[in-house]
C-alpha cells in the first residue's frame, strides 16, 4: 500500500511521515519511506544520510525500464511501465534498494529524491527531478501488507506531477487556519474531481476550539484524526532525537485510524493504469513530443496489465 502525506509549508508533513513509519515498523511491517519534497528532512529525523536518486537519474532509467534505455529512447517520469520492466519491492533486500536507499530508524530503508544543486539555480525546475520518483513508484511493487510512505512537496504542488494519483490514500495534514484548510480544500477538490481520495489529518491542535474549527471546515466524514499540539516536537529539533519515539507512542490511536483506512483501499488497477496512461499523453502531446522531435506516445505498452504484474 501506499500513502502520501501533503499538506502548506510547516503543516507536519515531514514529522508525520516519519512517526508513521516509525509506528509501522515497530509493529514489525515492512515499510519504506521515501522523501519526495524539495526541502529534505526525512533522513535527519530516521537518523540516517541521504544519497540523491535524482543524480543518478540516468541509471534509474536503465535499471527499471532496460530495453528503452539501451534503444536511446527517452524515458520520462509518466511512462507507463512497459512489459521489459523491472519493480521494486518494499524489501531492504530489494537490489534496487539496496543501492539507492540509505537505512534509518527500525531498519527502513529511504530514497530521497534530493534537492537541488547550485548548477540549477534559476534554469531547473524540481518537478524534472521529481520524475525519478514517478519512475519509481509506476513500478513499485508493494503489498497488501507492505507500506510506502512519502513525504511530498508543500501545499497544491502535488497536482502538477503524476504523484498525486500513485497512492492509494492521500493524506493532508492541515493546521488549524483559514489558509490551511483552503489549501486542503483546494487540492481536495481537484483530486476529487479525478477519483483520488484525499483525507484531512489535523495537526498541532491545541485546544478544543481549533479541534471545532477543524471539524466545521472539514466536515467529519474527511478529517481522518486529530494529532495534538506537542512541545516533544521542540526537544527533536533540538536535538534529541529519540523523542520522537515519544510522539509516535501518543499518537499511536490516530495512527492506528490512518492504518485502518489504508488496508481498506482495494486498488482498482485498471483505473491507475488509465490515468497513468491519460497523463502521459498529456506529458507529450503538450511538451514532450515536440522537445525530442518524436512521437513518445508509441512506448506506451497497451501489453502491461498492473494486476497481472502484481499478482505474479
Ligand atoms: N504536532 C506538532 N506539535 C508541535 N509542533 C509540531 C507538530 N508537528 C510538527 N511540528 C513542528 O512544526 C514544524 C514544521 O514541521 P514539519 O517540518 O514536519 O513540516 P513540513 O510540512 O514537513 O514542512 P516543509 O513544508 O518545510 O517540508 C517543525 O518545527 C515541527 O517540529
Ligand atoms: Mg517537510
């Protein structure tokens, strides 16, 4: 399964996608965290480095889809998988893993997309880099009982990348403010509009008036759980590091809501390949056919079925 969590700017984003997979792993799940935002923070918090996979964009291409790489074809984010593919598994013993992700905390392995470098400065924009994790995550091969969970890019950005439709729950942690509702309500609606679910997770609650205010703005139905306001947050950022341990323990009834939502997703396979496929063509016919003066549409594989895939 996957989840993503979203959310403005200092929402929570970061320190709730770790503290959930901090709670998956200690109840011994398999899970991989994957930071996919421009602003880095999920290894400092797992305790663990970073290796940028988006530098090592190339190799990526050849590893998950060989036989277009070795033809010079160019391979772009949204490809669809085709029938040479090759997928990952939620495994620390995964080869795919195993070279791109560093281990942190309860032994969970993490990509992280990486950031930019000064070489980008004004020239280079980080959806370009986000497309390794598009990549990636068309041809992640997780289970029932598995679990990704990724840390996205701040506020509506999600929209603009194929990310927003590649889990099977979105999550938006939603501060109790006018601005921060809106952005939720913003993204909430666009993603409705093309099936995909997304939750709000209230965070940094301190009372019951911002709990009411949440509730009023966000209706019952949609807001997954409530994540008090905790000065355990200061103490990490100052340092001390297993507090977080402590944050996930008081936490542990809405996560365990969040969980229940996740596995009760059946993923319909044959509509994500259909949007994988719509947004593709979107992708060339709008930018990328005239920028390689070739007909990208071509590559799509109409052979690949995903349940045929997943179930083998
Ligand atoms: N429940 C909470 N109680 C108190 N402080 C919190 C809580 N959740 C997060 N914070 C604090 O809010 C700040 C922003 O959190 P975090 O970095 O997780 O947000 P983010 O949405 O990932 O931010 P960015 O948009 O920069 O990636 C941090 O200082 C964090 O410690
Ligand atoms: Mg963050």
């Amino acid at each position: 399964m996957r989840i993503a969590f979203l959310g403005k700017g200092g929402s929570g984003k970061t320190t709730i996608s770790v503290a959930y997979t901090l709670y998956l792993a200690q109840k011994k799940k398999q899970v991989l965290a994957i930071d996919g935002d421009v602003n880095m923070h999920m290894a400092p918090l797992l305790q663990t480095d970073q290796l940028w996979v988006h530098k090592h964009a190339s190799d990526v291409q050849k590893y998950l889809e060989p036989a277009l790489a070795e033809k010079g074809v160019p391979i772009i984010g949204t490809l669809p998988p085709t029938a040479d593919a090759k997928y990952i598994n939620v495994s620390k013993e995964d080869p795919f893993l195993k070279k791109y992700a560093t281990v942190g905390l309860e032994d969970v392995p993490l990509l992280t997309v990486g950031t930019y470098e000064s070489k980008d400065a004004g020239a280079n924009c980080y959806h370009g880099k986000l497309q390794v994790l598009e990549l990636m995550l068309h041809r992640l091969k997780d289970t029932k009982d598995q679990t990704a969970v990724c840390d996205m890019t701040a506020g509506i950005d999600a929209l603009g990348t194929s990310l927003y439709m590649a889990s099977d729950v979105n999550v938006f942690v939603v501060e109790p403010t006018l601005k921060s509702v809106q952005v939720y309500l913003d993204f909430a609606k666009a993603a409705d509009e093309h099936s995909i679910t997304t939750y709000a997770l209230a965070n940094k609650v301190v009372d019951q008036e911002d709990e009411k205010f949440l509730r009023q703005h966000i209706g019952e139905d949609m807001l997954i759980g409530i994540v008090p306001h905790s000065t355990l947050l200061r103490k990490i950022e100052q340092g001390e590091k297993g507090k977080i341990y402590d944050f996930v323990e008081i936490n542990e009834g809405v996560f365990g809501r969040i969980e229940e939502k996740v596995s009760g997703v059946n993923r319909d396979y044959q509509a994500y390949m259909k949007e994988l496929n719509r947004i593709y063509r979107l992708n060339c016919e709008w930018w990328y056919n005239d920028f390689y003066g070739s007909d990208l549409t071509k590559y799509i594989d109409e052979s690949v079925n995903y349940e045929e895939v997943f179930a083998a």
